[in-house]
C-alpha cells in the first residue's frame, strides 16, 4: 500500500511539472514564440526535454521490468528466447530472399546512396520481405481463429 502511494505522489509531481511547463507555453502569444528563439528556448525547450527524458524513463523502467519478470520466471524466458529465435531466422530468411539491386527514381537517375550492392537497399529490402512475412503469418492465424470462432457458434 506504501509503494502504491509513492507511485501516485510521483505521477502527480509528473503531471504538475507537465502542466506547468505546457500552461507556460499556451499562455503566450503563439507568433511571438515562433518569431523569438529566446522565447522558444525559454519555454518550448523545457517542455520538449522534459518530454524526452520522460519517454526515455518509461521505456527503461518497462524494459526492465519486462527482463526482471523474465529473470524471475525462468518458463517465460525459455518462451521468450524461444520467440526471439523463430523472429531471428525469419529475419534471415527475409535478407536471403531480398536483393540489392539498383534503385531508380521517376527519372530514371540512380537514387543517391541506391547504388547496386548497397548495404542499405538489401536491409531494406529485408525489412519489406520481413513485413510481407510476418503480415502473412498473421493473416493466416487471423483466418484460422476466424474459422475455429464459427465453427464455436
């Protein structure tokens, strides 16, 4: 019960120190801020780093807390390591099946940085075979769940 005060002591100074900083910025006048620097220095940027090191905050704690629940439920680990596996040879299988072929634009001029046996084209390439892969994978369980649902009813 202690704990869950504290946490709501914390989202509430999160949430003033929020307001605040976002109040100070509404209650000037909106060209002013983007014609002086000083100005959007003086109020945007508290607002935008503090943004940011919130976002950066809660994705550390939640990862951490995802690999500390990991870490206590061994069953779960092999489970995840077990995901992470199939993930990391569909990964591979996706960049075998890509290429890095030459890029074009409208024009017909090579693409700057599109060169034939770009790095880069071939993992993109991969990232798009990779889509294409898990997006089928997840159609087919879509049509089957849909199926085992009808034939339930």
């Amino acid at each position: 019960m202690k704990s869950n005060k504290i946490l709501n002591i914390l989202i509430a100074a999160i949430a003033l120190i929020g307001g605040v900083l976002f109040i100070r910025v509404l209650m000037e006048d909106s060209q002013a801020i983007v014609e002086s620097v000083d100005l959007q220095n003086s109020l945007v940027s508290p607002l935008v780093s503090f943004s940011y090191w919130l976002c950066i905050a809660a994705v550390v704690i939640t990862i951490g807390l995802a690999l500390w629940s990991l870490v206590r439920n061994p069953e779960n680990l092999k489970k995840t390591l077990g995901g992470l596996a199939v993930l990391g040879v569909l990964l591979a299988v996706a960049y075998f099946l890509s290429d890095s072929n030459v890029i074009y634009d409208a024009a017909g001029k090579v693409q700057p940085g599109g060169e034939a046996g770009s790095s880069i084209n071939h993992w993109v390439g991969a990232g798009i075979w990779y889509s294409i892969i898990l997006g089928g994978i997840a159609s087919i369980f879509f049509v089957f769940d849909l199926i085992k649902g009808l034939i339930k009813s």
